[in-house]
C-alpha cells in the first residue's frame, strides 16, 4: 500500500531538513524546518494515519506542499515518482479502511495490484487533537 497526494498541491520534496522540536505541540507535529527563511511546521504524516510514529532518528522526506495559509510539511519515509494515474483507476475510500484513515482519503487508485491511497492534505492539516476534524 502507497501513499500519495496530487502533485499540482505540491511545492516540492526536501531530503534532510533539520526539524526543530516545539515545546508541548501535539505528538503529530514533528516541529518546525526552516525552508530559505519561511518556517514550515513539518506534520508527521504516518501519526495523523493512525501509525507508529517513525523513529526521530530516522531520515524522512518533507513533501512541502501549498496551502492557503502559506507552505505545510507532511513527512514521509520515502518520496517516489510522479505517476499518472487514469480516473478509470480511481475509486472513493474503501468502506473497510480504518475511519481515521479513510477520512484523509480524497480516493484510490488500483494499480498493477497495488494500491496508491490518495492523501486529502487539507483533511490531514484540519486534524484536530482528539481525531476529529475541525
């Protein structure tokens, strides 16, 4: 299983980003990176999906994307290719996918037996602490 958020929402895909830690921000905000002078809060993309967090030592990709109050971080273990998928692929959210989860779906697209879950950056940014969007 991928996943994966529409490429016209992102900026741009930064390796090894420093990410400062802020004092009592909720578990899924990982901090804030300096991105040539805009701070950027970088968002622990696999907490808000209901997942182990990764390990702080471990080396994730900042997928910056646009929002309209500025530029957001969703961290990821790994950026892939761009891919071009047809509507004729694309589904709404499963009914048996976690409800956490399949709130943050715009969609899915089933792809040479995988598949790419497609990420809702506005529903995984408006999370609010206690699950539930705002």
């Amino acid at each position: 299983m991928m996943f994966g958020i529409d490429v016209q929402r992102v900026q741009e895909v930064v390796r090894h980003q420093t990410i400062t830690p802020v004092p009592l921000a909720p578990p899924e905000v990982r901090g804030l990176m300096n991105l040539r002078g805009q701070l950027v809060t970088a968002i622990d993309t696999r907490i808000r999906l209901g997942m182990e967090p990764a390990p702080r030592d471990r080396d994730q990709v900042s997928v910056v994307i646009r929002t309209e109050g500025g530029a957001a971080s969703l961290l990821a273990d790994e950026a892939g290719d761009v891919m071009e998928a047809g509507e004729d692929s694309f589904e709404p959210p499963p009914d048996n996918l976690p409800a956490r989860q399949r709130d943050l779906l715009e969609g899915i697209h089933k792809l040479d037996g995988n598949l790419l879950l497609i990420l809702s950056p506005d529903r995984v940014l408006d999370r609010g602490l206690d699950g539930k969007h705002r």
